[in-house]
C-alpha cells in the first residue's frame, strides 16, 4: 500500500534535498511548492502534504465521521492529488482543489453503503447530517438563509475549527453568488426579509409598496434564488471535474441494435439499446420478455390517457425487470415521480416543448446526482436510461460534452443534443436516469422463474395500487366501461391500442425463443417446451386480433372512438383479447408450477 505521511512519499524522506532543508521548504508559499511539485519535485509535495494534512484528514473526519475510514480516504485522496497535480491550473488554489478530492473520494466510498447509495454529488445537496458543522440543510433554501441570518461573521470569524470556517467562507460566497442574481430592488427587499427578519408589512411602509407587492417581490425572488442555486451546484461540479483532470467528452459509438427494428414500448427498446453495450447480448423479444414489458397493460379511467402504459414505479418495476436478466441498478429521480397522468404532450401546443420552454421551468434539485450517474456509467461504456428527454419517453444518453454541457440522446428514433440543465425540465417536470450497476450470471432457467413470477404479479395487480387507472387483466375492464361511456381520448385510446398490441406480439416471439432455447430430454422440459408453444400461439392471436383495432384507431390521429358503430366493435374484440389474455395467463400459472 502506498504511503503518504507527514513529509514521506512512498518512503522517501523529505529531510534534505542538494542542501535545502525541511525548515527551508517550510517558508515557501503553497504556489511555489505546487510550482515545484508539478516540475516533478517530490520533497515540494511532501511539504504541501505535511502542511495540510491534518485539516483535510479533519474534514474528512467531519464527513465520514469515522476514523479509520476518514484515514483510508485521505490516503487514496493524496495519492489521486499527487498523479494528478499537473492537472491544477490555479497553483493559489491548492487547498480548495485538495478538499474537493478528499470530498469526491469520501461520497464515492459513502455510495457504497446501500443506506447512502443515492447521495448527490456535489457537498451542497447533502441533506444536514449531524457530521456537518454548519448544521445546514443544504437541499432546502429557507434553511440556509436561516442559517445565514444567525450572525454568520461572528461564528465564522472566531471558530477554532479550521474545517469549520472554511466551509462558513464557501457558505458566505455561495449565498453572495446566489444573491447576484436579483435586482437591486428585489434584493433589498429580500434582504430585508431574510436577513433583517422584517416582516412584509414592515417592508411595505419601508418601499413605499403594498404588502401584496412585497409578497409577490418576495415570491418571485426566491424562485430566482432557487434557479440560481441549481446553477451554482452545477457550475461546481463542472469545475470539480475540471480540478481532477476529469473534463472531457465522449461519445459511445452507436450498435447495430440503434438501427434495429424497435417497439412501441420505450423502456424495453432503451434497455435493448443499453444492454448491447455489454457482453449480455439478448434479442429484443428476450429483452422486452424477461423485464416483463411484453405483458404489461396499464388503462387509464374514462377517457384511456396515453400516460397508461407507463403509469407505475419506474423504480420499482424497472429496478425489479434488470434483476430478472441479473443486472443491479442505480437510480436518480425525484421525489414527483408518477403522481398520475399528466397532460398528453402530443395534444400540447408544440411551442410548450421547445428549448425556450424548458429554460422557464424549475431547474432539478437532483440535476447533480443525474450528471454524475451519466457520467461514470458512459465513462464505463454503457448508456444509462432517461425518462423525457425530447418528449415523455424514454431513451438512452450515450455521449457527453463537458465543455459544451451538451448530452447526446436518443428517444423515439430522435437522436439530438441536450443541455446538462434541461434534463428533468420537459413538459412534465420529472427526471429519472438509470444506469446498469454490476451483473449476476443467471441461467435461463433462473432468468426466466423470476420473469413469470413478475409477469404474474402485474397481471393479478400485485403492484403498488393507483386510483387512476387498472393493471393486468382488470385493465381490460376499464378499457371497456370507458369506450360505453363515450369519452375516449382518441389520441391517447389509439396510442394504447399500439403499445399492447405490438407488446402481444413480442411477447409471442419471447415465448417462440424460449420454447427453442429450451433444451433438455425429460418430462418437465418436453412440458416447458409444449406450454410455451401454446402460449406463444396464445398470444400471436391477441395481436393479430388487437392489428384490427389499431387499423381502426390509426395513431395520432385516433379515428373516432366514440361513435356507436366503433365502440361495438372494439368491445367485442376487446372481449375477445381479454378471454385469450385470461387462457394465456392459466398457462404461464402452470409453467411457473413446473419450473418452481
């Protein structure tokens, strides 16, 4: 193990070197000592190292609060600082830079442990750990600027704790950049509020305003102050990847699976396109069996909203569909996620999804935490899964631009650029970004048990419940009552139409594959064989049988849903799809008894 002391560099000693001594080395400046180290000066360093090793091994301490593991932090942290030394361009800022790799290597270790796996990158979006010496919240702006208003000089000025005020001094200059973004007016008026705890009618008969005026001054402000502060945590994290020589680009070079024949199920084609990037290589069918989305089927009440099929947990079934083929996963998303349907985005007017759109909503409080999953799962070669990227879709990001702060993505057959900061800023507000974390070999066998027990769950409605609309074979219920009722959504009814009975269709090649990759000479496999054979024909007669509808109901336009002469007839094939869907379900029963 490497070893880097007081004064020693892998065994070293630092006592003399052509004459000059510790005591000489202890009177230069840190900008001369990084001059020095970067010219290949190893004593130079060893300096730098002994003078600042105790502080950055305190704040490492602070948090990890852990001895031992705040030592082995500041180990790796000090061996990737000196490799990295010629990386540092403002040689004045050797202490800064210094904290920000003992930081960076702290959270990559707290990743590890499942309770903090989802931490966020960058120090301010942690959540107030009692490790923090500021004890601030640093996702929740109203507990700064509390915490700020509380005589911040007089704490910072006469804290003995040198960790303590460096992190003071970086809260000072981050409220003063967030601040930069008001104007004068409305930054009096919010330092007044903030900082002087005046009340808004106090500062009414102090501007000469309303009170009404002042409440809205100070509404508007601090979604300014909100906005900006999202930006400041992203300029941070950029210019942490710039001190650690991280900054670059890459672009993964697209497979053949890109140009492949897809499927109207996002999520399954994005998983496909991610998973061709790996030594797994399944088909498409396979891909969308085995994850569970050839089977799904979510009906929205009433009116049949396009959101249904992706109206679940997309941590909970997406998670729980990787684990199926073997693969763990690792998730940013925020908290907003699938409250319900929102609006049909291909009904919007088309100016709502532009750029110049996306720039007025709220920028995500995850957006950090997102940028670095991106980061280190393309850094791996492989793309990670996002939700809304162009429209509410999903599709993969596989290339990245630092410089630029461009992503490069593809979802729904566009392929096209994305700023850092419109992610999580599409029509509905929400970010979700998954990358493929470790694999598990996994027989087919194995592979295929744990698919039917999850096909079998949806299909029964054993999933987290949702009062907007129906799973599994009860969906097909609500599809009925909602034609009777005469107030489909013809855009919304034609798009589910698509997706389950293209769903059915791969659902019968997913069965066809399984019952050919099913290999053995027994009773039980002659059984597995001959059960997915007839569930595959099941299933190939839902689709064929669902193709009439999707021809009645072409998407976008949707036909006209609501006439009595189309409402009968997608009632009866609906209730012929549905007999066919309950036969196919009693045979996957009896292949999840055989195979148990």
């Amino acid at each position: 193990m490497f070893f880097i002391g007081d004064g020693v560099i892998w065994g070293k000693s630092a006592e003399v070197r052509n004459g000059e001594t510790e005591h000489d080395l202890d009177m230069l400046e840190d900008s001369i000592l990084v001059q020095r180290a970067q010219a290949g000066d190893r004593e130079a360093f060893g300096e730098l190292i002994r003078r600042h090793r105790r502080q950055v091994y305190g704040y490492a301490q602070i948090l990890t609060q852990e001895s031992f593991l705040a030592e082995d932090i500041v180990q790796d942290a000090l061996i990737r600082a000196f490799l990295h030394l010629g990386t540092l361009v403002d040689v004045a800022r050797f202490l800064p830079w210094l904290h920000r790799i003992v930081r960076n290597q702290a959270y990559s270790r707290l990743r590890r442990d499942p309770i903090l796996k989802e931490s966020p990158f960058s120090s301010l979006q942690r959540s107030g750990e009692e490790g923090d010496p500021t004890g601030v919240v640093w996702s929740n702006l109203d507990d700064i600027l509390h915490r700020v208003s509380r005589s911040f000089a007089e704490h910072a000025n006469t804290s003995a704790n040198p960790e303590v005020h460096l992190m003071r001094r970086q809260l000072h200059e981050m409220i003063t950049s967030l601040l930069s973004c008001l104007s004068k007016r409305e930054r009096q008026i919010f330092e007044s509020h903030f900082f002087e705890h005046l009340s808004p009618q106090e500062i009414a008969k102090l501007f000469s305003l309303s009170p009404a005026n002042v409440y809205q001054i100070l509404s508007r402000s601090r979604k300014k102050v909100a906005k900006e502060r999202i930006r400041i945590v992203v300029d941070q994290y950029i210019t942490e990847r710039k001190d650690l020589g991280a900054l670059k680009t890459n672009l993964l070079p697209k497979t053949a699976t890109f140009h492949a024949p897809g499927t109207w199920t996002s999520v399954g084609w994005a998983f496909y396109r991610m998973l061709s990037f790996t030594d797994q290589q399944l088909s498409l069918p396979m891909v969308m069996g085995l994850t569970g989305q050839a089977f799904r089927m979510t009906i929205c009440h009433n009116d049949v909203h396009i959101a249904g099929p992706t109206m679940y947990s997309f941590r909970d079934i997406l998670a729980r569909g990787l684990q199926n083929i073997g693969w763990s996963s690792r998730i940013v998303e925020t908290p907003n996620m699938q409250d319900g349907p929102g609006e049909n985005a291909s009904l919007l007017d088309p100016a709502l999804l532009t750029a110049a759109a996306k720039e007025k909503r709220p920028i995500q409080e995850k957006l950090p935490a997102a940028l670095d999953l991106i980061h280190r799962s393309i850094d791996r070669g492989i793309p990670v899964l996002s939700w809304d990227l162009f429209i509410p879709e999903f599709g993969v990001i596989y290339g990245y631009d630092d410089e630029q702060r461009i992503l490069t993505a593809m979802a729904c057959m566009q392929d096209d650029k994305l700023p850092y900061d419109h992610l999580g800023r599409g029509t509905l507000e929400e970010l979700f970004i998954l990358a493929l974390e470790e694999r598990t070999e996994k027989d087919l066998r194995s592979m295929f048990r744990d698919a039917l027990m999850m096909i079998l769950d949806h299909y029964h409605g054993i999933e987290s419940p949702t009062d907007r609309g129906e799973r599994g074979l009860r969906a097909y219920d609500v599809w009925i009552d909602a034609f009777h009722g005469g107030k489909i959504e013809p855009n919304g009814n034609a798009y589910n139409m698509e997706v389950v009975q293209d769903a059915r269709r791969l659902a019968a090649e997913f069965l066809r594959e399984i019952c050919a990759k099913w290999q053995g000479d027994g009773e039980s496999y002659k059984r597995m064989r001959a059960l997915s054979a007839e569930a595959a024909q099941v299933y190939q007669q839902m689709s064929e049988e669902l193709q009439e509808l999707v021809v009645l109901f072409p998407f976008p336009a949707g036909g006209d849903p609501n006439s009595v002469v189309n409402l009968e007839r997608a009632v009866k094939v609906l209730q012929s799809v549905k007999a066919l869907e309950e036969q196919a379900v009693s045979l996957l029963e009896q292949m999840n008894a055989a195979i148990a």
